[in-house]
C-alpha cells in the first residue's frame, strides 16, 4: 500500500479536528463541537478487510493509469440513486462470473508454471525423454 493512502486510512475525526484553526473552536460550545465532531465521524470512510486489494500503476509511453481491484464486503450506507435492474444487472454478472474464472486461470497458470520450476530445478523427469516426443510418440 502507497504512503499516501496509509495517511488517507489513518485520518480519522480527531486528525480533521485539530485542522480546525484554535480560534474557530474557542468560539464553539461543546454541543457545537460534538456536533461538527459527529458530521466527520460519518464522513470520513471506514476502512473493512478485503478479500483481494489490488493497486498497481501502468506506466505508458504518454501516460500512466492508476489500476484498482478490490473485492470485500459492502457496508457503505448509502444506496444507490438508481436502481440497477435489466441488462446493466446481466453484464454485472457476467464480468464478476468471468474476472473469477480469470483469476482462477492466473492463479492456476501460476502454480503449475512454479510446480513446474521446482520439478525442473530438483531434476525430476516424469517422462522419458522430452515432452512432444511423448505426446507425439515420435521416437528418434
């Protein structure tokens, strides 16, 4: 996690407090206080575990993207202005059905590419000879 958001995360409604010049407060009674101490509290975002927090940048040749994948339970208050009903609902799914089978082909591919590696570095031969050739059963 980037410096940055470690101090966004870490903020909460005392940091925003004490942003607010001395004099201001001395001016405010206590209910003000509590009050504008409570407006921050549901402001400021609660941070929940995830299950995935991918953060990476793509550097391009003329730009560079930010790149953002987290999945975790929701438990933000507020719901939608919308409803999402029909076809946004269908391509919902879809894209959530195949960026898992997605994941699962990467995690797999990786695996068995290291699997792979430590067979290889041990010099364990499963087959006689190289693979095409047993796949193949070309014999030479």
């Amino acid at each position: 996690m980037s410096q940055a958001s470690q101090d966004f995360n870490s903020r909460d409604t005392e940091y925003y407090m004490h942003q607010i010049p001395l004099y201001v407060l001395e001016k405010l009674n206590e209910d003000e206080i509590d009050s504008i101490r409570s407006v921050i509290y549901t402001a400021v975002p609660k941070s929940t575990p995830k299950l995935i927090d991918l953060r990476f940048v793509v550097d391009l040749i003329v730009t560079r993207y930010f790149v953002v994948l987290m999945i975790g339970r929701d438990i933000r208050k507020q719901q939608r202005q919308y409803p999402i009903k029909g076809i946004t609902k269908i391509a919902n799914t879809i894209a959530a059905i195949l960026l898992i089978i997605a994941m699962s082909l990467l995690i797999s591919a990786v695996t068995i590419l290291i699997l792979y590696l430590i067979k290889s570095a041990l010099g364990i031969d499963l087959f006689k000879g190289h693979i095409n050739e047993v796949l193949f059963n070309q014999n030479k």
